[in-house]
C-alpha cells in the first residue's frame, strides 16, 4: 500500500538556521504530494504541493521538489523563524485513486529558539 | 470566515457505548473526509465523501464504523459498541471537490480542531 515516511522529531534549530525535513514515499500510483503544517493551537492546514515530477512547491519561505527518482519531497527553508514552530506533516494522494483520501506522514514536531 | 467545524471537541465514554461525532464543513465545499490520528501516528484516513457520496468505504476500520453526510452539508461519523482502541483524535477536512481546478485530491483540505475521543 501507500505509504509516507519522514524524519522523526522533534528537531530543534536556532533562528536563522538551514531547514531540511525528510520526506520519502512509495505509491502503487503517480502521487500528487503535499506538506501540511499545524501550528500550535490551530487546525492543520496546506503549507505547500507538487502534482507531478520536478514540480517545485513554495509558501512562506518553504520549498519542497517533487523527485520522482529518489521518491522523495524534502522540505526546505533558508532561514528559520521561531514563528515557524509547528508539527509538519508529508502527505501524498492519489488523484483518481479509489479511496480519494491523503495517506500522511507520522508529523515531524519543529522547534526553533530564539 | 467560518472554518471547518466539529463537535464536540471532546468525548469521554465507557467502553461498548455507541457515539456520534459531527462535523460542519465550509459552505460551498463538496468534498469532506473523515481521518483518526492515534496518539504517536500519523493522520489515519478513515473516508471521503463527494456530496453526500462515499464512493469508497474501504477505509473504516471495522463494521462498528460508519459515516453518513446530508447534502453537501454536515456529516456524522458513528462509533457503535466503542473500545479503547477507538481512543484517538477524529479530524474531518473538507474542499471543494472534482471540477475546481482538477481532481478533488489536489484540492487544499481545510481541517476542524477534531474531537477527542477517550474510551475508558
């Protein structure tokens, strides 16, 4: 079955470091994929997606490469702030799959300190 | 704007009673899923609803579940004779669905805070 495996947590970084969150996935389809974020006290919601091969996704900051070839779509950013505290989440689907819902990551908990 | 939302935020019940959590999507959206988050795990999902279909209900965990939707409204996930592996976070999401920009999964799913729901 599908499946998402990313980094384990909780990563702590000082502000303005260099951000790398793993992602790696297997899919028995052509995935679209997906970082979600959940910030403390609120709902999950999209960071950023890539629906097909070399596509790059960006928000706020964060960028994530859709690599068909290493089935991977690690999550980067330049320099963190302490406002990008929040449990990250891979995700991938499978448009026109079956069961229509998103198979996730365990979450990645991302602390930063000022 | 209203969110997604879901009630109640949290549930406490004896094991083998029956329960009913309920989620009100964003106007307009069509596409609404159901997902169990176990403490430690990741998003589970459970099921997808496209209007007040299921096309696939392959993802409840056990014939104790089931989940029904009115219109393109609110939906109920229905828990009968609980056990404490029911025990997690229930998160419903909703989007709009096939046809706004292509398939319904590359839509943003816009999640409620979730119930939280302990068997005892």
């Amino acid at each position: 079955g599908d499946s998402v495996t990313q980094m384990e947590g909780p990563v702590t970084l000082s502000e303005e470091a260099f951000l790398t969150i793993n992602c790696t996935y297997t899919a028995t389809g052509y995935p679209s994929l997906f970082w979600y974020v959940q910030y403390p006290g609120e709902g999950l919601q999209l960071l950023l997606k890539a629906t097909k091969a070399d596509d790059k996704g960006s928000n706020k900051g964060f960028e994530a490469t859709y690599r068909k070839e290493t089935t991977s779509f690690h999550l980067e950013k330049g320099s963190v702030q302490v406002s990008d505290s929040a449990v990250y989440f891979c995700a991938l689907g499978i448009p026109g799959g079956g069961a229509d819902g998103l198979t996730f990551g365990k979450g990645t908990h991302l602390i930063i300190q000022p | 704007g209203a969110g997604v939302s879901q009630s109640p935020s949290n549930k406490v019940t004896e094991k083998g009673k029956d329960v009913e959590l309920r989620c009100d999507p964003i106007s307009g959206h069509t596409a609404l899923y159901w997902y169990r988050q176990r403490l430690g795990q990741g998003l589970e999902f459970l099921i997808y609803f496209q209007g007040n279909s299921a096309p696939d209900k392959s993802g409840l965990p056990s014939d104790r579940f089931s989940a029904e939707r009115t219109g393109e409204s609110v939906s109920t996930l229905t828990i009968q004779r609980t056990q404490q592996e029911d025990s997690a976070v229930y998160l419903c999401a909703s989007s709009f669905g096939t046809g706004k920009g292509g398939a319904a999964i590359n839509q943003p799913q816009h999640f409620g805070d979730g119930t939280r729901l302990s068997i005892l």
